[in-house]
C-alpha cells in the first residue's frame, strides 16, 4: 500500500484542494503542517521537496508531487473510485479551463482580498514581506500591506472576482456543477476560494448569483469538504477575516459599485 504524505497550510486554499479530494477517495495521509507565517515553506530540507517553495506538495513512496492542480489529477487517477471528472471529452477540457483560470488569474487576487482586507492587521506581517522569495507576490503584498482595500490592486482584485462569479453563475445556473454538470475537480478547486470570500465577508458578491449560492450551499455540506476546509480553520485566522471583513464591507460594497458601473460603460461604449 503507498504512503501518502501532503506538506500543507491549514488556510492555504491550494492545500485545501488536495485535502478536499484526498477526503473524497477516502485516502489516508499523514500530515506535515508548515506554518507559512513563518516562512517554513522556504526552508532548504523543503525546497529540495518543492523548489518553489510553496504549499502544497505530496509524497507518494517517497516521491514528491507539486502544484495543486496537477496534484489532483494525478490521485484521480492513480485513485479511480469515485471518478472525480466528466465522463465525456469536452465535460473534461472545460473542467481543466476553469482549473486553468484558477491558476493563472484567480490565484494570485485571492492574496491580494486577503491581504488587504485582514492579513495586514496580523501581527508580524512585516517581517513575512521579507522572507518573500516570489519578487512579483512580494509586490503585491506590499501594495496590500500598506493600502488595504484602497489599493489599486485591490480594485482589481475584486473586479477580477466579480467578473469569475458571474461566469461562473451563468454555467452553475444551467448545469448545476462547473463541467459536465457533475461534481468534478473543477468543483473542488474553487470551493476553497469561494469559501475564502465568505470567511472575509464577502457574501455581497453572491447577491443575484442564485445558482451560485446553491451551488456553495451544496458542496460545503459535503462530509468531505467539512473535513478538509473546515476543520482546519484556526479560529485566530477566521477571527481576524471576520473582524476586518465586517468592518471594511461599507467601502468595499461602495468599491464594487464603482467597479461595476466602470465595467458596464466599457461594454456600452
Ligand atoms: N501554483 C501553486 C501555487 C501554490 C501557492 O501559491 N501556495 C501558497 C499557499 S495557497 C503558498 O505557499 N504561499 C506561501 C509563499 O508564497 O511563500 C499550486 O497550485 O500549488
């Protein structure tokens, strides 16, 4: 039987997406929980791990697998029951476009919301900046550090988010589910984010988006996704989302609608 080992973040929303399909098939793993606030990400026994020095990896036997996405792929289909994808082709490549979206734009805002909104005000956040080995997220935290949710960034960040909901609310309103109308690792990689938004207060963003509440509604009352988000949530960090999400929501709703007004006159014009 291979052993299966997973270095993780407890709020880090990449390693929820290996804990949520992990739990999904059912599969035992023992746990290497690195503290990021503390930079164990970048120390050297675990960049020999995962180069990059991010969460998460897993070890298979001995042999480490990075990128969440490519991590739940691969225990899809190393481990086939339940099938986590669409049965058909074209099911499959939209579930793998919004994993790619997730990726490569969705990823990198969910920091900035976060920083901005709560992580500025936790302490030691400062000296976090400086074990920063990404210079471009090092930027980025900065910006959020310093302006909250007055930074331009963080305008785009929450456009960018707004945007992804009400695609994704178009599919989820017809279908039920991202691709194929399943539940599929499509699913399972946004849940944490979404889960993120409402953890920072930011529930507004659902408003009108029926199929989407339905949808969050769903997918967080399974047994497996409680187990792998839920359980591991200090409660500092959901307390310090809370707090400052509560308190910043009144700009913030004042920010969407101005993003919003921006977004519908460039499609008028
Ligand atoms: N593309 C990577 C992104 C991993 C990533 O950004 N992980 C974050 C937590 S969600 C992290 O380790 N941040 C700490 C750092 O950048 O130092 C993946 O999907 O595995």
């Amino acid at each position: 039987m291979a052993v299966f080992e997973l270095y993780h973040g407890e709020i880090s929303t990449c390693s929820q997406k290996v804990r949520v399909t992990l739990a999904e098939k059912g599969q035992a793993w023992t746990s290497h929980h690195l503290d990021l606030r503390k930079a164990e990400q970048h120390r050297p026994e675990y960049l020999k791990l995962n180069p990059n020095g991010v969460v998460p990896t897993l070890v298979v036997d001995g042999v480490p697998i990075i990128e969440s996405s490519v991590i739940i792929q691969y225990l899809d289909e190393l481990i086939p029951a339940p099938p986590l994808r669409p049965g058909d082709p074209l099911g499959r490549a939209n579930m793998r476009l919004w994993m790619k979206r997730l990726d490569e734009e969705i990823h990198p805002l969910t920091g900035v919301l976060s920083s901005s909104i709560a992580f500025r005000f936790e302490e030691g956040h400062e000296a976090q900046i400086k074990t920063m080995i990404n210079p471009a997220k090092r930027a980025r935290k900065m910006e959020s550090f310093k302006l909250g949710v007055e930074a331009p960034l963080f305008r785009k960040a929450l456009a960018g988010y707004d945007k992804l909901l009400g695609d994704m609310e178009k599919v989820i309103a017809a279908e039920g589910y991202l691709a194929g109308g399943v539940y599929s690792l499509a699913d399972i990689s946004y849940i944490g984010y979404a889960v993120r938004l409402h953890h920072l207060g930011l529930q507004g963003l659902f408003e009108g988006r029926p199929g989407l509440q339905q949808w969050y509604a769903t997918i967080t009352a399974r047994p497996a996704v409680k187990l792998a988000i839920d359980d591991f949530a200090p409660d500092h960090s959901l307390d310090l989302m809370s707090t400052h999400g509560a308190e910043s929501w009144p700009r913030i709703r004042a920010i969407l609608g101005e993003v919003r007004g921006t977004a519908s006159a460039e499609m008028a014009s």
